[in-house]
C-alpha cells in the first residue's frame, strides 16, 4: 500500500489527504451518496444515435425519396425516445418497488422470528471472519437498531442499495440523451431541406461522418467514469453502431425491390 501511494503524483497524494481528513470524511458521509445519472445519459445517446442512424441507412440502402429520411427519423427520434424513457422508468421503479417490498418482508420477520434473524446477522458477519466476542458485539449493535437492521439485512443478505436514482429522472436524461445526440444523424438532411445543396449528393456520407463523431464523442465522455481510456470506450460504442448501421443498409439494399 505505501509503495503504491508513493508511485502517486505529489498532487495527487495531497488531495488523497485532504479528503481523509477526519473533517472531510464527515462531512462526505454527512452529505449523503450522489446518484450517478450517467448510465441513463449512455444508453440514450448510444441507441437514439444507432436507431437513428440504422433509420437513415435502411432508407438510403432501399433507394427511397431522400424526404422520408427526415419523416422516418423524426418519428423515430420521439416515439422511440418515448419509448425508451418509459421503459427506463418502469424498470428504474420496478426496482425500488422491490426493495420496498424486501425492507417490509424483513420488518415483518424481525417482528415475527428476531432470533432466527439475529441468526442471519451472525451468519452473515462469520462468513466475514468475525469470530467470538468481535462476532458478538457485531450482532448485538446491529440488531440494537431495528432500522440498522434491516438495512444489514437488504444489503448483506438480498444484495439491494438501500437507495437508487429517482425514476422519473432517470426516464428523462433517457429521452433527452436520445433526443439530441439522435437527432445528429439526420442534421445533414434537415440542414439540406433548409438550405438546399448545402451537402450536394453526399448527404449519407456526412451523416455516417457525424454518426461516427457522435459515437467517439460520447465514448470519450465516458470514459473517465467507468476508469477506461477514452479510445478503447470510444472504439467500442463506434462498432456497436457501425455494426446495427451495416445490417439496417444491408436489410434495405437487399430489399430495395420491394420498396
């Protein structure tokens, strides 16, 4: 441990102390945990831009009106938006329905068999490698608290957070990550119906090109919260969506005669 913390930077080290003072400890566990809507932003952008995109390439793989490029792409970027931010809301509230109903079930034995639960507690801190007295004192000051209780119990035993991310939010950074980074695909052909022959005949050529930024992009974003470089992040979500791009042009060229 001292070897790893001398390998550190300087700088690195003295914030290190700084936030383990004491006082800074406190005052971050006093603070409370910050939810992290990251991974709703992330599963927005990556799929608005890959549906969107896979929309465009089906249509230009089909040869069909440049028009119902934007009528296809605009229905997409909001019903499936919606869709996904529905979803997301009922999957995020699923979850703290279960943990709900958990705490609840867990109120109810600990009112009902307290020894067969103080069992649990001690079973669960011997899995730990608390023993004897430690293991006594462990169970006692845990089972003191019936609230310190039940959370032990949903953590320990049934693996919850004993909170999560607030639904309707997570729903809402959804949709607005799928809206905008979505709508970056079609941005050559709007900006085409607006100002005509702004991108000539390669208005799919720029799309791919802004697709493609837009997946490095994001990934770039990423990165330094999940502790991956920024190019391996950014090359992973760039073939995710070359790869649904290829079969949505691949699908349409092989079905341009029905079009």
């Amino acid at each position: 441990m001292s070897r790893l913390r001398h390998d550190l930077p300087p700088a690195v080290r003295a914030r290190l102390d700084r936030d383990h003072t004491p006082e800074a400890i406190q005052s971050r566990l006093n603070a409370g945990m910050k939810h992290s809507y990251l991974r709703d932003f992330i599963y927005g952008a990556i799929d608005g831009a890959v549906t969107t995109f896979a929309v465009v390439a089906g249509v230009v793989g089909a040869d069909l009106p440049l028009g119902v490029v934007i009528i296809l792409g605009l229905g997409n970027l909001f019903a499936d938006g919606f869709s996904m931010a529905i979803s997301n809301y009922l999957g995020t509230r699923a979850d703290h329905q279960i943990r709900h109903r958990t705490r609840r079930t867990e109120e109810m034995h600990i009112k009902t068999i307290p020894e067969g639960e103080r069992e649990e507690i001690r079973q669960l801190f011997a899995g730990k490698g608390f023993t004897g007295e430690q293991l006594d004192m462990v169970v006692d000051v845990i089972t003191a608290d019936p609230k310190r209780w039940v959370d032990t119990m949903l953590t320990e035993e049934h693996g919850l957070a004993l909170e999560g991310v607030t639904p309707w939010r997570a729903g809402l950074m959804t949709f607005i990550a799928f809206v905008l980074i979505g709508f970056i695909p079609l941005l050559p052909y709007v900006i085409d119906l607006l100002i005509p022959g702004t991108f000539g005949s390669f208005k799919f050529e720029w799309s791919a090109a802004m697709t493609g930024a837009a997946f490095v992009i994001v990934g770039a974003v990423k990165s330094p919260f999940v502790d991956e470089s920024w190019w391996r992040s950014s090359i992973e979500t760039l073939i995710i969506g070359g790869i649904a791009a290829a079969m949505a042009f691949g699908i349409g060229t092989a079905l341009r005669g029905l079009a």
